[in-house]
C-alpha cells in the first residue's frame, strides 16, 4: 500500500476512483478516525450523509455515529454494535464485503 498524507491527519490510506463512487481505508495512528474521516469526505466534497463507515472497536463509535451509514463489524463489542445502523459479518469472515453487498454496492 503506498502511503499517502491528507494534511499530515492520515497516514496510510486507499483510495479508488471509480466515477464519483470513492473507496476509502483508514488506518488508527494518534489521530482520532471520526477526524480522519471528516476530513477526507472534506477533501473529496462528500457530505458527511453519504459517508459509510465500518468498526468493532470503542475507538470507531463517534465514527461510526457521525458516518451517513455506520456498519459494525461481527466480531465487534456490543456497545458498537448498538450504535451501529447494521451489523455485518465477522472481520475474518469477510465481514466488510458482506455488509457493502448489503448496501448493495458490491453484488
């Protein structure tokens, strides 16, 4: 993964362009995610309502409570998931593809 910085607030990230759909993988340094993920739908011009966000961890909750669509992950504790809009499969268990064909944005 090459590294990349958006303001010196994301350290690693990924981000395809597919048309005006955009894919966006961030990785927890000392920068709170909610933050990152702000920012970033910023930079791209994507209201914070069409942001989706995946977690499983109290560091993701105000992550996942301010994306338009927040998804916990199956594995994830039960406080994260009860602030979650779904819950999707296990990480190990493809948990990020399952809950983004639930989107229905993968078929």
């Amino acid at each position: 993964m090459k590294k990349h910085t958006a303001t010196k607030i994301i350290t690693h990230s990924s981000i395809s362009y597919a048309g005006m759909n955009y894919r966006l993988i961030l990785f927890r340094t000392v920068v709170q995610k909610l933050l990152a993920l702000k920012k970033v739908a910023d930079l791209l011009h994507i209201d914070m309502k069409d942001t989706i966000a995946f977690g499983d961890g109290l560091n993701d909750i105000e992550m996942l409570q301010a994306a338009g669509t927040g998804v916990a992950m199956g594995n994830g504790k039960d406080i994260v998931k009860s602030v979650a809009d779904f819950t999707t499969t296990h990480v190990d268990n493809e948990g990020i593809y399952e809950g983004l064909k639930k989107l229905a944005l993968l078929s």
